[in-house]
C-alpha cells in the first residue's frame, strides 16, 4: 500500500510546509478543491471532476507549478493542464 505522499508528493509539501487544503462545495467558491496559505487563495480548481483522485492530481500539479515559480522548487516536472484551474494567486 502506498501513501497520499507518494501520489500527490507536492500537495505533501505543501500542508507540511507552506499551507492548507480544502476539499468539498462550500458557499464562498464555486471550486471543488483548492489550495491556501496565509495570504489567501494561491489555487481554485474546476467545479467538479470526475473523481477525487483527478482532483488530487490537478492541485498536485498546481502547488508543483506555483512552488517551482515562487521558491524554485519542484517535485514534479508536470505542469497543470488550463483546464485544471481557474484562479492563480502570485505572491
């Protein structure tokens, strides 16, 4: 059995590091996941997605993307498909 660290290495970093996640419908985004820090919204993903694992993948490449270009990091050389975001946030 393997661990969420190891499929989703970034979103690891991530809420160990640098910020928090949130999962689900609520009343202030129409997103159904997205990706926090302090400052505020750095990520919004689409309304729905097939499963939640697709969710997991498209913030994973996200947060790998935005920590490559903020702080030069990156766990994964994928960038996040257009269709995988709506909303970034630079610092």
């Amino acid at each position: 059995m393997t661990c969420m660290e190891d499929h989703y290495p970034s979103l690891a970093e991530w809420v160990r590091q640098h910020g928090w996640i949130e999962i689900g419908q609520d009343d202030d985004s129409r997103s159904f996941i997205r990706v926090l820090d302090i400052g505020g919204m750095i990520w919004e993903g689409a309304e729905e997605y097939p499963t939640l694992d697709n969710a997991l993948q498209a913030a994973d490449q996200a947060v790998t993307t935005w920590m490559r270009q903020q702080f030069g990091e990156s766990q994964s050389a994928t960038p996040p498909r257009a269709s995988d975001h709506a909303t970034w946030r630079s610092k």
